[in-house]
C-alpha cells in the first residue's frame, strides 16, 4: 500500500501539482488537499486528479484539519504555501509528520517575502529548502534544499519564478526521504 500524504495550500499550488505528477509513479498517494481559501487556484489540480480536497474555516482550523487527517489516514502532512502558521499544539501531536517548503536557504531569510530578503541582502546563491515543521518558524530539521544563481539582472519575479522550477524538483524527493526514513542520507541539487 502506498504511504498517505496531505498537501496543504492556500494559494497558486504549482508544488502540489510537482508532487501530484511525482506520486504517479512513486511510493506516495495524495489522499486529500486542504486549503483555508475556498478561492485557492491550486484546488484546480485537486479536481483535475480527483482528489478529495476540503476548505477550512478560520475558526476551529486546526481541529477541522486534523479530523480530516484522521479521516484519511494520513501519514505525512505536506505544507505547500499553506500561509497560516500552525500552533505549537498541533505540530507536537504531528510531530515528525509535518513538512514544509520554504523559499529560501534556511536558516537565511525566514518568515515572509524570503526571496525579496535574499534580493535585498544582495546573496549571489537562493534557493529552497524542505524542513521539519516544528513549533519555531521555519527553524526544523533541514531535510532537503536546492540552489541556484542569483543573476545581475534578477528582479523579484525572474528570481522567484527560478526558485520555484528548484522547490518542485526538491519537494517529491523530500517526501520520499522522508517515507523511506532516509534522512542520514545528504541530498541538494545545484542549478
Ligand atoms: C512557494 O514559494 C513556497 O516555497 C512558499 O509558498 C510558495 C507556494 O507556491 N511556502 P505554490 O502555491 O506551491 O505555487
């Protein structure tokens, strides 16, 4: 039986759509797609993949959010531009079995607007990281990140878009590290 993911959104979801396309032919199922905006571009792939995918309120979220993980099964919970921070209290009932992806080379540039941070602080390397989520902002166990070049003639949107085409080659191969309980084993890609 395939392990059981949720992807949790809340916005464009080009890495739920990376990882949709990856557990195709992996070891991985989607089993739901959870959103807190009902107007969330991303739902569309659920759709298209028939997946089952939820909309939560903002009160009760998170004990909305993990009836449906229960309900599902599920075994990891993949944040993926899910925009509200979750409190201490459900990361440590999912400990260890929450991820997510964050524009920048932790532990650089945490928090919002990573890659205008990383513009602004003239680095000539960006790039994404996949980590543990723990109850400290983007501050848990690192488990994948990917780099690439920050050009001379970058501008917010070339260097996002750049990091982003990285976050979707790192993200599948983190939850596979993850699934496969291969954390001891280094991985980062170079553009
Ligand atoms: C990505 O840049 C991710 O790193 C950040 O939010 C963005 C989500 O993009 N946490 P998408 O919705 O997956 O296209």
């Amino acid at each position: 039986m395939r392990n059981r993911i949720a992807v949790l959104i809340s916005g464009w979801g080009t890495n739920l759509k990376s990882l949709i396309d990856s557990a195709k032919s992996g070891i991985f199922e989607i089993s739901c797609v959870i959103s807190n905006k009902k107007q969330a571009p991303g739902l569309k792939f659920a759709e298209e993949s028939s997946i089952p995918s939820f909309v939560v309120g903002r009160d009760n979220m998170e004990d909305e959010i993990h009836r449906i993980l229960i309900n599902y099964e599920i075994e990891l919970i993949c944040l993926a531009g899910f925009m509200r921070v979750l409190t201490p209290e459900f990361v440590n009932k999912w400990k260890n079995r929450v991820i997510n992806i964050h524009p920048s080379l932790l532990p650089s540039f945490k928090g919002l607007n990573a890659q205008e941070q990383a513009l602004k602080a003239g680095v000539k390397i960006a790039g994404c990281t996949v980590h543990f989520v723990t109850p400290e902002l983007d501050s848990g166990e690192i488990i994948v990140q990917g780099a690439v070049p920050v050009l001379p003639d970058d501008n917010l949107n070339s260097l996002t878009q750049r990091i982003l085409k990285m976050e979707h080659v790192c993200y599948p191969l983190a939850v596979k590290k993850v699934l496969t309980n291969q954390l001891e084993q280094d991985y980062y890609f170079l553009q």
